[in-house]
C-alpha cells in the first residue's frame, strides 16, 4: 500500500465514522407527531362545569402523546431560562381578552430541567396529556406539556431536513475536494519521481530549468538538472 493510499484512508475513515453516527441518530431519533395548535382549543367549554366530556374526541386521543406543538411561549416575564410556561397560538385572543383554558397548553420541563424563554414562534416537542384539571371549582387546565424541547420554529421541521442535507452535501463535497487534492498530490509525485515537468508532465529528461512545454521553472526540483 502506497503513502497516498493510506493518506486516503486515514481522511476518510473520520469522515465515514460523522456520516455513520449521523445517520444513526436520526434513525433513533424520537419522532413527534405535529399538531396544530390552533384547532386544539376551538371548542365550546364552561370553565366552571367543563368536564372530559367537552373536549372532543380527535384531542382526547392524543393523550399521552409524543407531539410537536407550533406557537408562542407565554406566561413568564421574559426570563432567561423557565421550567413552566404556556403555549399558545396567538395574544390577544381573537375577541381581545386573554386565551381561554383550552386555548393554552401548560407546558413544564421535567426532571427539574429548564428551556430558553424565546420571544419568536417556537416549536415544542413533548407529551402531550389531556384531560380537565380543577383547581377549586375551576379548570385549570386542558392540555399538559412535559417539554423534551423548545426550538426557534424556523429551525425545525422541513428546515432540519434541509440543514441536515446541507451538512451531508459539506461533507461530501469536503471528501471529493480531499480525493482531488490527494490525486493531484500523486500525479505531481509520480511526475518529479520520472523527471515529467509537475505541471504539465512533458519530459524534462533533456530540457533545461524551465518547462518549455508550459514555463514551469523545474530547477529547484532535481539538483543535477541541467542549466540551460
Ligand atoms: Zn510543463
């Protein structure tokens, strides 16, 4: 095995290991179903009697859910990082008053974790519960978020998957550059090792210090070579 085929492997053994764990995480990767926020809380409920009852089917059934839910972080006074915050879809409500219960969804990072307040839409990965919580008389919630993520929304979704190719298109141009790079480094070797000009490969045997076929000046490469 030749110096430049080991230079070969030694470059593309690292590359191969990025792309592999790569690929890897995306297949192990936990996927969320998305849901649209703004539905999920366009129904009819008393927030003094509500109960299961009035949320209607197609919500209940994502109880217990893996979801990724669009909208803005609400609820907080701006800190720098929360461990509870609401999502909603958009403030004020539509007839100028805050959300209504159902139109908010109560999110809390777990295990005593924290996320980033952000003030631009995001996208929240979770479970979902979902189900009429009281305090009082009152509900206090329809919909719970244990948050595994919050994202600026514009990274998320089809953007991931288009920085994920983005970033395996780097790595395969950086490879072919490096395999370009690695064959001209040979060719020049083979060239200076037969006495070819480095450049254009014209044979310097009984030619001076330049290269009469492209100028090159090819005296400082083979000590004895003629001066003319
Ligand atoms: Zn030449």
């Amino acid at each position: 095995m030749n110096q430049s085929r080991r230079w070969l492997i030694v470059l593309a053994l690292p590359v191969v290991f990025v792309v592999a764990a790569g690929a890897m995480r995306m297949a192990s990767a936990v996927k969320y179903t998305p849901v649209d926020l703004k539905p999920l809380g366009n129904f009819p409920m008393d927030p003094l009697n509500g109960s299961d009852k009035d949320i209607p089917a197609r919500f209940r059934k994502l109880d217990g859910h893996r979801v990724a839910l669009q909208g803005s972080m609400w609820g907080g006074f701006s800190e720098q990082r929360t461990e509870n915050f609401q999502l909603i879809y958009s403030f004020p409500h539509s007839y100028g008053g805050p959300p209504l219960v159902q139109e908010r969804v109560f999110a809390t990072v777990p295990n005593g974790g924290s996320v980033q307040w952000r003030g631009e839409l995001v996208t929240v990965e979770g479970t979902l519960h979902v189900g009429i919580l009281k305090t009082g008389q009152y509900v206090a919630s329809v919909y719970r978020l244990d948050v595994d993520r919050v994202q600026p929304a514009a990274l998320t979704s089809t953007n991931r998957g288009l920085f994920v190719a983005a970033r395996i298109a780097a790595v395969l141009l950086q490879l072919i550059l490096g395999f370009r790079w690695l064959n001209r480094l040979q060719l020049r070797r083979r060239r200076l090792s037969n006495r070819l000009c480095p450049e254009c490969g014209y044979d310097m045997r009984a030619s001076g210090s330049r290269c009469p076929e492209c100028g090159k000046v090819v005296v400082d490469y083979w000590p004895n070579q003629i001066q003319i």
